[in-house]
C-alpha cells in the first residue's frame, strides 16, 4: 500500500509502509502547512531547488529524523558534515532499498548560486511517480513519460511562478500519465486556481483533487481517503 499525504503547497510524503520520503518540506511560515516541520516523519528529504517555499524547514527535519537528504550538490552541501546526504544530478538513478530515484530537469530558476532546478521520478510501493517540481511546460515532458511509464504525475498549475492549468493539462498528455494529483496552488493570491477548471481540461487521465491536510492511498483499482 503506498500513501500520498499532502502537507500543503509542494509538501508531501509518500509512505509505502515502511520507508517515508518527504519532497519539498516548506511548512514554517506556509499558511496552507496542516502539520509543523517537528511532527514530519522522513527517512529521506528530497529537494527540487533552494527557494525557500521548497527548500523550507528541509534541514531541521533531516536532522530531527536522521534521515538523509537528497539533491542536486548544492543544495545536500547545505547540510554540512553531520547530515547524511546523496547527491545527484540531472539524468542520474539512485537504487534506494524502497525502489529508485531518478532526477530529470525542471524549466524554473534554481534559487542558489550554481544549482539547477530539477524534478523527480520515483518508483516506491509498485508504482513510479513523476514530481515535476517547480517547471514551465517543456517539450522534453514527452522523454520523461516514454522513459518510465507514469502512475501518477504530481504538477504545478498555480500560474505565474510554474505553469498554469492549461499548460499542466499539455504536460499530462505528453507524459502519457495515468493519474495526475495538483499541488502549487491556492497557497497565496497571486497563485489561486480552482483545481476543478484543470480537472475539467485533463482528457487523458485521471485527475485527483488532494487538500492540504488530506492523505490518498494509492491504489490500482480505487482512491481511498484515509
């Protein structure tokens, strides 16, 4: 059984029952956070880029669980000597003990001097699972879906920073995902969406509307909330 929890804004865990991954864990200061960065429980924190709305409470929570981060290598060296860090970059497989982890790129800014933006492709709990993180829409989304078959794609459509609903709706086709889940929105004004105007522009695949504070299992034949 593999469980999406949805922490608000990009922040979520997936939970195959025996290992957690948390991605993007901005929680202090994030008003649609539904949990504190103390009670997030992490076996690996895996970072798309450093601005602060991703990059967030990400070493105070690495340091709290043990847990081991991942990035790209200037973000894990942030850590310093004592935090466990794998660092990758663009194109690069990781064989974890839960399943793999492949970094792919992101059109966005990094947010530190030197870095790159990026996106993640994971395969935990029987199902692969595409996180874009933040990204404009980019022809290369084709690549990413004929390279891994998608469970499940995780899209930005707040507008302005990322892409916006319509050009999700593309990013969705081209990568030739079965089930796309929403984040990045509704945060703040200046990213309002209604979730359900997307929903409505996704032909091709099954569109899973998830609010902060709510957790999805992920399942072949149904959706549970739990």
């Amino acid at each position: 059984m593999l469980t999406f929890n949805y922490y608000g804004h990009a922040c979520f865990q997936l939970d195959d029952g025996n290992y957690k991954l948390v991605f993007d864990p901005f929680l202090t200061g994030n008003p649609a956070a539904t949990i504190k960065a103390d009670e997030v429980e992490a076996d690996y924190v895996l970072i798309t880029h450093a601005h602060s709305d991703h990059i967030g409470d990400g070493y105070d929570i690495i340091e709290k669980n043990n847990a081991t981060v991942i990035g790209i290598p200037e973000i894990t060296d942030f850590g310093g000597a004592n935090v466990k860090t794998i660092n990758m970059n663009l194109g690069g497989t990781l064989n974890l003990p839960f399943g793999f982890v492949r970094m792919v790129p992101a059109l966005h800014s990094a947010g530190i001097p030197g870095g790159t933006p990026c996106g993640y492709v994971v395969g935990i709990g029987g199902k692969v699972i595409y996180y874009a993180g933040d990204t404009a829409l980019f022809s290369d989304m084709k690549l990413i879906g004929q390279r891994d078959k998608i469970d499940y794609a995780i899209l930005p459509i707040g507008d302005h920073y990322t892409m916006g609903p319509e050009d999700a709706a593309k990013a969705v086709e081209m990568l030739d995902a079965s089930n796309v889940i929403p984040v990045h929105y509704n945060t703040w004004d200046i990213i309002k969406q209604n979730p359900e105007h997307f929903k409505s522009l996704v032909k091709t695949a099954t569109v899973l509307i998830v609010n902060p504070g709510e957790s999805l299992r992920l399942d072949e034949e149904q959706y549970k909330r739990v």
